[in-house]
C-alpha cells in the first residue's frame, strides 16, 4: 500500500460517526439513547445507513457502544463471539434468562468473551460518557438474534422487524403492509433449551486488568536497549513469544486480543505479521511506522481519558511502534485467525537480540541463545 492508502486506515475517536437507531430497542424508552459505533466491518447493525470507517474484511469486526447511566442493551444473541473491552465506566454484564438471569460487572480495563448461541445484555452503571469497545468474530457473523421480551417491547412502540431484518417505524408512517412477515423470536421452549452458563463458568471468561499476567519476554526485541514492550494475553492465540503463554480465554474466536504496554522512549521494533491487526490505544501516545511504497509512513496515535484512536494495519506490511509520550502507552492488538501468529522480524532485530544472548527458538519462542545453539550441535 502507498501512504494515502495507509493513512486511511487510521481511525481518530474524535471523527468516529453513530448511529442511534442501529437495532429495534432505539423504540424502547430504557434503550435509548444507544450510540453505536462500527470501526471496522458493519457489524450486526439492522440499518443500512450505519456509518462505518472501514468497511474491508478483517476476519473480525470492531465496534463500539456508549449510552448514558441506566440505559439497556436488551437480551440478544450472537453466533460468533462477542467480545466486550471496557474503554471507560462500569458495566453490568447479563446472560442466562434461561431460567433466570446472571450477572457481573467489568470496569475499565476489563475484558469479557461472551459465549455464542446465549442471550445477554448490558447495562451503564457508570459514567454517562462511558464506552465499551466490541469485537465480533468473522466476517460473516450470522447476524443477531434478539429476545422475544425485546421484540414485543418495540412492536408496542410501533416498530417492527420483519423476517428479512427490515426495520419499519410506524409512528413515522412508515407502512407495516398485510401480509409482512415478521421476525419470528425464539419460543420460551427454545430458550430453556439453550446451555446455561453459570456464573462461575463466565468468570473465567472474564479477563481482569488487576489480574493481567504481564511478561517481559513476549517479544524477541523486549531486551533491546530502548524497546522493552510487555505483552499480556486476553483471548486466543496472538504474537506473543513467551514460552509460558497461556490466554485465558483460550477457545476460537477468529481473533486473538491481547495487551501491549509500551514504556516511554520505547519501541516494537520492526517487524511484520501475515494477518490483519487493529490496534485499540487506551493510554498514551504512540508512532504507528510502516514501510509504505512510496517511501516511509507515520500515523500519530493518542489515548486520553475519553477518546481513543485505532488504527488497522495491513497484513504484509513492515511497521514498528514507538511510544513518544511520556508515560506508559498501553493498547489492544486485535489480530485475525485462531493460530498462533509468526512474527517475522528485520534481521537487524535479530542480530541485535543475538548479541544480547536473546533468540527464538524451533517453536518461534524467546529464549537463551547458549540452549537454542546448544541445541543445533
């Protein structure tokens, strides 16, 4: 990709575009306002006019929600993962209703893998302005499924959604035509026979930032004078290089998520991966580097206390990240696929890890190079 190529896939908070009305529940008075976001991929968004900034297949998708305290995200369900990353606030978190529901709540920094083919739902308990970033699984994520309360509550309202997932407001004048067929919820029946995940079942599946297991050998450049960067697993299989690296959600998601903290006048150095990745800044400010090929690239990043920025980078493409602020820079890295990913790093990286007693392994793992040698005799 050239660099006006590149400088598109950034994605700055400050123009991120929503949409109130993206499900039926905008009808319901303890829903609405709901501020949905879609970053990358539309998402499972029932209007067709829901702005989305980037629209090219990732093999994941990447949205965001916000609304004010009290507000409902009523029951629903998805058939890929459903992955909430708490940018900001408190949340409580809702399944089951199969016989009753459950619940916890996820604060900033929390992050929590919502199983497929359950309902949930989600509530601010918090902030007004807080945000909950969501990644969905494939491309294709089969759409949504929304509870039969819910749907009954919006036709009250006068809005009604048909079999083929249009949207039809009534109190617009918009025609609900004899005949229409209609969204047909799952039956009550149907509901009860869907696996009941009980609380302690979900909490494993609720990742803690207090409780984020923080290795300083997840990257072969980690040793490197000025490098340093930390890596802590969320979900699945990312880049992590460390021999003990264990996600604590581990089943396929299409994506693996996992933490990177970057420590002021520090850097990844350059490297280049064969899947697409999105990168979530929570804090600090970092220097996006690619090898673009018309020469080089750098997008600025930022992560405040309210706002922030994305970017997705290609797959193929060399790049480094550099933190140029004067804290801590702390982010997601949202990669596609369920396979461990293989980090290709400039050979300049290598030799400099090499002379600092640093390799990888036969398994693409970090580790002394006396054994790894040893090992080749």
């Amino acid at each position: 990709m050239n660099r006006d190529q590149l400088r598109a896939r950034y994605i700055p908070f400050a123009d991120l575009r929503y949409t109130t009305e993206a499900f039926i529940d905008y009808a319901i008075e303890e829903c609405s306002p709901k501020y949905n976001y879609a970053l990358v991929g539309p998402g499972v968004s029932q209007n067709p006019d829901q702005p989305v900034s980037l629209r090219e297949p990732h093999g994941f998708q990447v949205g965001g929600v916000s609304m004010a305290h009290g507000k409902t995200n009523p029951p629903h369900m998805h058939f890929t993962c459903e992955v909430f990353m708490c940018y900001r606030g408190d949340w409580r978190l809702m399944w089951g209703f199969n016989p009753e529901e459950k619940h916890t709540l996820i604060s900033e920094g929390d992050i929590a893998s919502v199983p497929t083919w359950i309902y949930r739902a989600f509530r601010n308990v918090g902030v007004d302005d807080g945000f909950l970033f969501s990644g969905l699984g494939r491309d294709d994520t089969g759409g949504i499924l929304w509870g039969p309360s819910t749907v009954e509550a919006a036709q009250k309202a006068g809005v009604y959604l048909t079999e083929d997932y249009r949207m039809i407001d009534t109190r617009r004048g918009e025609p609900l035509p004899p005949g229409t067929r209609l969204l047909e919820p799952m039956t009550p029946e149907e509901i009860a026979r869907l696996q009941d995940w009980t609380s302690e079942a979900m909490s494993r599946r609720v990742v803690r930032f207090a409780d984020l297991a923080w290795s300083g050998e997840a990257l072969l450049d980690s040793v490197l004078p000025g490098h340093g960067a930390q890596m802590a697993p969320v979900v699945g299989l990312g880049m992590d290089q460390g021999r003990a690296t264990l996600p604590p959600v581990a089943n396929a998601h299409g994506m693996s998520i996992e933490w990177l903290r970057i420590p002021p006048g520090g850097q990844v150095g350059w490297h280049r991966l064969a899947r697409k990745q999105v990168l979530l800044l929570k804090q600090g400010q970092v220097a996006v580097r690619l090898r673009a090929d018309d020469g080089p690239f750098e997008q600025a990043m930022q992560g405040t206390a309210t706002a922030w920025d994305a970017y997705a980078l290609p797959e193929g493409h060399w790049r480094s990240l550099a933190n140029t602020g004067t804290g801590d820079a702390l982010m997601l890295l949202l990669t596609a696929g369920d396979e461990k990913k293989a980090i290709e790093w400039d050979p300049a990286i290598v030799d400099q890890a090499a002379g600092l007693g640093w390799a990888l392994d036969a398994n693409g793992c970090t580790a002394p190079k006396h054994f790894v040698d040893r090992s080749q005799r």
